[in-house]
C-alpha cells in the first residue's frame, strides 16, 4: 500500500513536470519571436494613430418628446375653457409605434430634407482628407431655380474654386464645364439645372483652402439615407415618450435635424387635425354669404315698408301672434339648418371625387349618433390618409381602412335618408302651425299684417345669419388652439465628446491586432510545419542516442573548425567529438571508424563528415577521411579540390593503391582523404567488391579514426552494404529540412540495428527555434574570446527574429 502511495506521487510530479516543461517550451516558442511582435504593435499602434487623426469624428444627438394620448391625458387646460362650445372630440389614443412609422415617414423626412436643404452638401479639401462643413460655415449656398431631371435619381458633383467675395470658378464633374461666375449670378448647365451660387465669404478661415467640392445628391437616396440613420424608440414600452437619436459628423447638422423632424411632425399632425375644422369653415362661410345677402334684402324690404306705409308699431294683440309666430319660426330654422346640412353631407357622400375628405361637424345634429358617426368617418379618413402616403395604397392596413370607410359611408348614408325624412315630417307639421297662426294674422289690419309678413322673413333669415357665425366662431377658436401631437420634452443636443472613434477602444484593439497577428501566424506556421526543428522533435521519434547538434553556421566557409576558432559550430564538433571518445572507449587501442550517413540528400553529412575528420585531427589523431557516396560526391566539391581518382578507381583497378588516392589540405596535419572519385553507373555492385574490404582493412591499419561520408540511407542500398565496416554510425537529422513523418526510417533503422551503435546529429539548428533544447543556446561560444562574429543587417535580425 505503501509502495502504491509512493508511485501515485511519483507519477503526479512526473505529470507536473512534463506540464511544466510543455508550457515553458510553448511560451518560447512564441517569445523566440518577440521581435514580430513588437513590430506587430509598432505597426498597428502608428495605424491606429493614423485611424484617429485623419477619420472625422462621429457625434451622436438625441432629442425627446411625449406623444400627446387623449385618452390618457386627459383634455389640455387651454381647451378646457373651450370644452362646453362643443368643438373638442374626444378623440382616440395616439399610438407610439404608429407614430414611430409616421416620423420615420417619407413625406416626413422628405419635408426635412428640403427645408434644410440636405441633398447638397459642402466639403473643403484639407491636406490629407476633405472635411463636410455645414451649410452655416460654408463659404458657398448652392440654391435650385430649377433642377433637371438628370440629376433627379442620381449623384452629382459640382467643384468651386473661389477668386475673391466676388468671383469663383465652376467647374463640372465630367469637366466639360469649367468657367468664372459671379456671386448671386444665374447660371444654367444641361445636366444640373438652373441654379445660384451665393457668396458668404466670412465663413472661410485662412487656414481653409479655397477648393470646394459640392455633392448634390439625388432626393430619393437623401430621403432613405436618413430613415435609415435616425434612431426613434420608446423609453419604456409602457411609456409615450419617444427618444430619437441620430450620428453625423458635424453635431449642429445632426441636431438641427432631429428638431426638424420634431417640427415637421407636428406641422403635419396639426394639419391633420384642422382638416375637419377648415372644411366646417368653408362649408359656414358659403352659408353666411348666401344668407347674407337674403338678410340685406329683407332688411332694406322692411325700412321701405315703415317709409312707405308710415309704420309705426304693432298692437298688443298683433304682437302676442307675432311672438308665436316667432317660436315656431325658431323650430323652423333649426330644422332647415339640420335638412340643409344633411342634405350637402348627403352629397359629400355619394361624390366620388370627395371620398378622400372628411365631412364638417360640429353643426348642431340633433341625433347624437350621426354627429358621432362623422367624428368616426373624419378620424378613419385621415388615419387612411396618412397610411396611404407612407405605405401605399396596397398596404393590408390601408386596405381594412378603406373597408371600414365604405362600410360607415353606407350607413351614414343611411342614417342621413332617415334623419331627411324625419325632418321633412317635421317641417310639414310645423308648416300646418304656421298655416294656424297665419289665419290669425288674417284678421289683422292690412298695414300690420304686411310688416309682420316681411318681420317673420326677417326673423327666419336673422336667427340663422346668427346660428351661422355662432358657429363659424367656434371653429375658429377651433382652428386657433389646435396643439401639436409631439409635446417637446428636450430640444437636440449633442455633447462635445465623439462618440466614434473611440480612442481608448481603438488603441486597445491596436494592441489587440498587433499581438494576435503574429500569434496566430506563428500557431498556424506551427500548426501546418512539418520539419524537424529541434532535439525535442527528434527523440520524439527516434530512441537512439543523442550525440549532439550543429549549429547554423554564421559564414559560407565549409570547414569551420580550426585551432583557433572559438565559434559555437567549432565548439559543438568539438563536443561530438568528446562524445565520440566517450561512446568508442573500448575501443581503447584499435582504430575507429566512423560513419556519417543521413535520410536524403542535402541534409550536411559531407559537412559533417569533413569537420569531424578536421576536428579529430587536430586534436593530434591521425584521420582518414574516405568519400564512399559514390553517387553524389561532395567532399571534392566542399574542398573546392578538382576531380581526382577515388575510391571508384581503387575498385574497378586493382593496379592502384592506396596511396595513389591520398591527398591532402593545407594547415590541417594528421589528415589523409580518399575522394569518391568517378561516379561509377553501378555503384551498389562495386560497394560488394573485395576491394572495398581491402581498403578499409588498411585504413584501420594506418589510421587511428577512419571517417566516412556515406550515401543517403531513405534513397539507395549503398550505405547499408558497408554498414559491417562502422564501429559507429553518426546519423545525420537537419533542423528545418527534414520532414517528420521521415523520422520512422532511422527510428525503424535503430529498431533493427541495421546500422552499428547508431546515434543521431542534428545539424543546422537554429537556437531561437529550439525552445531550450541542445547546443550553445544562449551561452555564445565564443564570443568574448577575440573572435568576432558577422552581424547581419537589421532587417535581417528583426525577420529572422
């Protein structure tokens, strides 16, 4: 149990520490290029900068308002007063969203865009970027006599070179116009229109430049441009007050805007509220004119009736029939005024071209349900009205509207016909009470019963001249104390401070980009690499052992080691050498040979090969170094020695030795070296010759390490046909050439030991890329030891960084 406890602890720090050694080896990873990402930040961070002052700022206005609701609200105080007059409906609860739609609306929009004049607009060229100046701070007002109906659906653009507060240049898009104008002079171009270009040269600094550019767009895009960008929202969805917001680059443009929009709306719902009223007026006016001059004439009738006749009052008892008479007449005017009405509503109603109007009321119906029914009729047409303008004749809603219109129309009409009837009845029989008091009248003196015949008309006609204005009063008053819809609760404002671009937020995603750009190439460099980099990829693999690496050499110089060369390559040959002692110690007396093979071509072996015999040599042994790639020779090449006979001549002619093949190179004692020679077209069958045993046979002889340079093991047979001849076999791996899926050929050669006491170097590394592991990394061999290494460009250093 004990033993068990201790295994689980011993496992658990095992776990720690490989989690440890990962995590350190994936942050050095990245930190090996910490110069990308400096760069990186650089890089974005003068981006960002550049982002900042050259991007116009955005400013954000909002403005608010409550949305009047009858129903909830109650009636205003100012109508208050007004309220027993008859003239204040109860009207019908305004709904938030619908009045949403009707700021957002087209005509609204539209209305705004003209008044401030939205589809020009006016930029002055900068150094960098051109800026928009509002119409105010323009040096130019381009105002439309007439438009052309080119530049109806589409953009256009107009340049303005000033002179002087006097003069300009105009200049056409397509530069077929380019000519000097006067201020305030009329100037007509085929394609834009006749138009006027107004001076207000005190709006132009000195800094500013005198070149302007002016951007007349087309209405229709201007018009869904800004519904687009005008925000409008309920502050809560139980709540009638409505937030509208709107960005743009210059702050007073965007607020003049949303308290335009404010206005037109409520210019627009006060319209719609005095539709009614003004066509009771008219319907009053017509009347009071008519009757007018009815009552003129009956007046003048009555004056030459007292002049004529000498007339100079009624008895007592003419009068008591006079006054009946006048009650009667009374009723008589009310119903006439009711049939009169009906009557024209009656007409209004079966017009065809009168169905977009609504009906006048008010006018004293003595059924409360027809004067109910018009106010109904009115609130539906005008609501039919104001949906048909923003959504179409087609739309569903305007389609149930027009229903709900006919269907009340018909039964308007219906109840109008009762209602005519009703009265007509009324008249008769009141007409028979006039008969009654008439045959009264009859019995009067001639001269009295004159007066009070032109006196009855008089009455008749004045009673309703005075019900008339009495009503044309109240809906005057109507007409002066109709409030907005939109009660303004903030007039637009837009605070100083930019809402885009946001300095911190732009700032920070710049670092942002700066660090994961280069994070993510080098993840996804990592991810998709397949070469071997690094000891750590290698033993991965490959079980055999480790001798060492090579570092990248910093010169073009094939042999790199000498007694005074202090550099980290001389210094890891020097290192695989002591490595070599330690792995070939029994060999204490008897030569030894040394193999250098790798998987493919061009992975350094012949490198390898030559300073490993140069490094051996000069530590006092006496080194043969023999060329046995007898297909792709180097070590002639390397030497930059010209070709010599080899150990292809030494094979297929046996009257050579081998001294005949030796050569050697300057400043390196102790050094014999066999070249490859030929290169032979059956080098596989001339590598199983006798000759080949011979000749190893004699170097071990006279030499006390023998190194070879073999042919590639992943490509042909020759290597392993002399493997018998190694006592040690130096496979070679280079960093950042070798794929990785290759490794299973020396780990499956290791596996089977085909090639004796295999061990592995890896050549051509790169410190900064290999995360911790192997030769030299960091420590500098030698440097500050009098010898100077080459520094590379800096820009060199940084991408190699």
């Amino acid at each position: 149990m004990k033993q068990s406890q201790q295994d689980y602890i011993a496992d658990v720090s095992n776990e720690k520490a490989i989690f440890s050694t990962n995590l350190r080896a994936e942050l050095e990873k990245y930190l090996a290029h910490w110069r990308w990402f400096a760069l990186g930040v650089i890089l974005t961070t003068i981006i960002a900068f550049l982002y900042l002052r050259y991007t116009a700022p955005t400013y954000q206005a909002t403005a608010s308002v409550m949305i009047k609701d009858n129903k909830k609200s109650g009636i205003s105080a100012e109508l208050e007063a007004f309220k027993d007059l008859g003239i204040i409906g109860g009207g019908s609860a305004n709904n938030p969203d619908n009045e949403i739609e009707v700021l957002k609306s087209r005509k609204i929009i539209g209305k705004l865009v003209d008044t401030l004049g939205l589809s020009i607009s006016y930029y002055v060229s900068g150094r960098v970027k051109q800026s928009e100046v509002y119409r105010r701070k323009s040096p130019v007002q381009f105002k439309f006599s007439q438009k052309s109906l080119w530049i109806e659906d589409r953009d256009t653009l107009v340049f303005v070179e000033l002179l002087n507060n006097k003069r300009f240049i105009l200049v056409s898009e397509d530069e077929s116009v380019k000519h000097e104008f006067s201020f305030d002079e009329e100037i007509y171009l085929e394609k834009i229109g006749t138009f006027v270009v107004k001076s207000n040269f005190s709006a132009l600094k000195e800094e500013d430049s005198k070149q302007l550019k002016i951007n007349i767009r087309a209405r229709d895009r201007v018009i869904d441009s800004y519904r687009s960008r005008i925000s409008i929202n309920t502050i809560d969805k139980n709540s009638s007050v409505l937030k509208l917001t709107l960005e743009d680059v210059i702050k007073e443009k965007a607020e003049d805007i949303l308290d335009e929009v404010v206005r037109q709306y409520n210019l627009d719902a006060i319209k719609d509220k005095n539709q009614v009223s003004e066509k009771t007026k008219d319907f009053i006016d017509e009347r009071l004119e008519e009757v007018g001059r009815d009552l003129s004439l009956i007046d003048d009738n009555v004056q030459k009736y007292k002049s004529k006749k000498g007339f100079m009052g009624l008895p007592d008892e003419v009068t008591l029939v006079l006054q009946s008479l006048s009650e009667n007449n009374q009723t008589l005017i009310s119903l006439g005024t009711q049939l009169d009405l009906a009557e024209w509503i009656q007409k209004q109603l079966t017009q065809e071209s009168a169905k977009d109007e609504v009906l006048p009321s008010s006018l004293g119906f003595d059924d409360q349900t027809i004067s109910q029914s018009i106010v109904k009729y009115n609130e539906l047409v005008l609501e039919r009205n104001q949906k048909k303008e923003t959504a179409g004749i087609k739309n569903p809603v305007v389609i149930a509207l027009n229903t709900q219109i006919e269907s009340l129309r018909q039964s308007l009409l219906q109840s109008i016909e009762n209602v005519v009837k009703s009265i007509n009845i009324q008249l008769e029989q009141l007409r028979k009470e006039e008969r009654k008091i008439t045959s009264q009248v009859s019995s009067i003196p001639i001269k009295e019963r004159g007066f009070i015949d032109i006196a009855r008309q008089q009455e008749i006609i004045g009673g309703l001249y005075s019900y008339l204005l009495k009503k044309k009063e109240e809906t005057d008053i109507s007409l002066a104390v109709t409030v907005p819809n939109a009660k303004i609760i903030d007039v637009a404002y837009s605070p100083n401070l930019p809402v885009s671009p946001n300095k911190k937020v732009i700032l920070l995603a710049a670092l942002f980009i700066g660090l994961m750009a280069p994070f993510t190439i080098i993840y996804v460099k990592d991810l998709l690499d397949t070469k071997v980099h690094s000891k750590q990829d290698v033993e991965s693999v490959v079980k055999a052992s480790y001798m060492g690496d090579i570092p990248r050499s910093d010169t073009d110089k094939k042999i790199v080691i000498g007694n005074n060369n202090r550099s980290s390559v001389a210094e890891a040959f020097r290192l695989i050498r002591t490595n070599l002692d330690f792995i070939l110690s029994g060999k204490q007396n008897a030569s030894k040979a040394i193999f250098v093979t790798s998987t493919n071509s061009g992975e350094g072996k012949s490198f390898i090969s030559i300073n490993l015999a140069v490094s051996l040599a000069l530590s006092g042994k006496k080194v043969m170094l023999i060329g046995m790639d007898l297909r792709a020779p180097k070590v002639l090449e390397y030497l930059g020695v010209p070709d010599q006979k080899g150990v292809t001549n030494y094979i297929t002619d046996a009257n050579l030795s081998v001294n005949d093949l030796i050569f050697k190179i300057p400043k390196v004692e102790n050094l014999d070296i066999i070249p490859s020679g030929v290169i032979p077209p059956n080098p596989a069958e001339l590598l199983m010759s006798k000759r080949v045993e011979e000749l190893f046979t004699i170097a071990k002889q006279e030499y006390d390490y023998v190194v070879v340079d073999t042919a590639p093991v992943n490509l042909v047979t020759d290597t392993l046909l002399i493997a018998e001849y190694a006592d040690v076999f130096l496979y070679t791996i280079r960093a950042n050439y070798l794929d990785k899926r290759l490794l299973s050929i020396p780990q499956s050669l290791y596996k089977e030991k085909r090639l004796p006491n295999m061990t592995i170097v890896l050549n051509d590394t790169d410190p900064k890329r290999s995360y911790g592991y192997g030769y030299g990394y960091g420590y500098g061999y030698g440097y500050g030891y009098g010898v100077d290494k080459k520094k590379s460009p800096w820009y060199k250093r940084i991408l190699r960084g």
